[in-house]
C-alpha cells in the first residue's frame, strides 16, 4: 500500500481531462474543449460559417477578415471568404456564394438540432433555407461533427443533405463554389506574409493543384506563431462526382467544387458541370476538414482519408 501512495498522490494532482462541450447562442454555437474555444458556427454573414479555425498549437489557421479588423498583412479582399463555409455561386441562376446580382441571395438559418458533446468531440445539426428572390431554392440539414483525434489533430466533418423546394433546382456550371476555406496569411503562396504551399493526394504542388480533381488537398507551413502546419480538406467516396474538381488558389482558397467543369477543364461547352436537381430527389456531401500542428508526413493524410472514406 505504501508504494502506492505516491502513484495515487500523483494521480489527483493531475487536472482532469477537458470534456468537448457546445455553448448556444442567437443563431450562433461555440465547441469549446474545457474552456479553450475549439470553433464557432456563426450567422452574422448571407451564409452560415465556422470560425475561427483554431490549430491545435493555438493558432488561427483561417484568415482573420472579416471576421475581426485591424490584422497586419491581412488583404481585404473576397469578404464572402468567410474561414469554412458552404455556397454556390449559381443557384436558379442566383449568386450565393459572392452575393452578386440579383435576388438578394441568403442561406438562412432556422433551428439547431441533435447537439451532442463528450469528451473528444462535439456534433450538432442545422436547418437551412436558400432563399433568393422572395422564394426558398433548397432545404438544407447540415451535421458538423468536431472531434481530438490526437493531441495534435483536430477533425471537423460536414455532411449535407440538399434538397430542391420547388419542382427542380439547377446547379450552375461555376468555379465559384462549393465547399470552402480560407487560410491565414502565412500559410498562403504569395502576399508580403506567404510561406505556404499546397499539395494534393495525386503529388501534385502549388498551382498545379487548380482544377485538377483529388481525393484531398492541403496547405501546409508555418502558422502565425511560426509553427509547422496543415490545413487539409477531403472529398468523400460516395459523394456526388467524386473525385472533386478542387478550386485552390495561391492567395489562400481551397475550395472542393464538383460543377465547375466548364473552368476547371477549359471546355468549350459552357455546361457540362451542370445539375439539375429534382423535387424529392437529395444531393448529399461528406467533406473531412484537418486541422494538424506538425508536418505534413506527421499528418499522415493518405491513411485520414482512407479511414474517412470507408
């Protein structure tokens, strides 16, 4: 018993575990882990979004406009780039994702369900309409779910289900979409701040990686605090033209984009990403976002994805 004492003195001098836990508030929803902040799912745009995309070694791996002001060597520019975010730029021919044109195009939100936290991760549900033009283009039930995979890797996975509100509902032909981030300035391939690169599964680098179609793509370098990074996002198997078309760009988008084939491939015809979803039919997506303090061989994406995928 006596050697035993200083293993159970030891024992509960050690702080317990945080637990993941969720905080509501108007059209708003914190996932904190203990009390560290791990994201927030916001309302205060035309589309709902998450932020901040904090890493693991405390860092903001989103940019910080314009969901904060005043940060040195922040552009401000695309102020629709809001950290993680899902739109379209041509619904019913109406622009959700920069909000130009016409019909005043909003995806509104409507009601949380099915909130859940324990102690490595959190889930909740939202109810969305697209409106534009006085009329709902989609119902949308979209699940978050964020979980600690390990110390240094926090997983952020969206599932959507989409469906048409009207007799049918056309998907444009647009690079401008579909599902996307936003990274900081350091982790971008250009601006005074940039430090970054982009990769793929298909090994391809940088801007090579535009338009191409992958199972994931990452930026990875250093953070704000200097430390090594990753910020990845996955495409599922079963989701709709996978692989995706991947919308990454030097100044710090990524963006998983199945409708815009006419872009990404040059083709002559103007619509061949083009769909049409019918009234009863549903459209569903599964996207895995990492968030990963370390190297990209230390984020092991090949085998994340595969453990996603299946």
């Amino acid at each position: 018993m006596k050697a035993l004492l200083p293993l159970l003195i030891l024992a509960a001098a050690l702080p317990a575990s945080a637990a993941f836990r969720t905080e509501s508030g108007k059209g708003s929803l914190k996932v904190l882990d203990g009390d560290k902040l791990v994201t927030e799912y916001r309302t205060d745009s035309r589309v709902p979004y998450l932020a901040p995309l904090l890493s693991p070694g405390g860092a903001t791996l989103n940019r910080h406009w314009p969901m904060e002001d005043g940060v040195a060597g922040e552009e401000k520019d695309h102020p629709h780039h809001r950290s993680l975010w899902l739109s379209h730029g041509e619904v019913d021919g109406f622009d959700f994702w920069a909000w130009k044109g016409k019909g005043d195009p909003k995806i509104e939100h409507q009601e949380f369900s099915e909130v859940k936290a324990d102690e490595k991760s959190a889930t909740f549900t939202v109810s969305l309409l697209w409106n534009a033009d006085g009329a709902t283009r989609l119902k949308e039930k979209r699940t978050y779910t964020i979980r600690k995979t390990d110390a240094d890797t926090t997983e952020i996975e969206v599932a959507t289900v989409l469906e048409s509100a009207e007799e049918k509902t056309v998907f444009g032909d647009t690079k401008e979409g579909f599902f996307g981030l936003r990274v900081d300035r350091t982790l971008r391939l250009k601006g005074p701040e940039a430090k970054g690169h982009i990769v793929d599964n298909e090994g391809r680098k940088d801007e090579d990686c535009w338009g191409k179609r992958s199972n994931w793509v990452a930026f990875t370098g250093p953070d704000e605090k200097g430390e090594p990074t990753v910020i990845a996002m996955m495409d599922h198997t079963s989701n709709f033209r996978h692989p995706s078309w991947w919308h990454a760009r030097d100044y710090g988008l990524l963006a998983a984009n199945p409708f815009g084939i006419h872009d990404f491939e040059g083709k002559k015809d103007s619509k061949p990403g083009e769909y049409t979803l019918k009234k009863g039919e549903k459209l569903t997506f599964r996207y895995l976002v990492v968030l990963h303090h370390g190297t990209e061989e230390s984020a092991k994406l090949a085998e994340r994805w595969n453990t996603f995928s299946k």
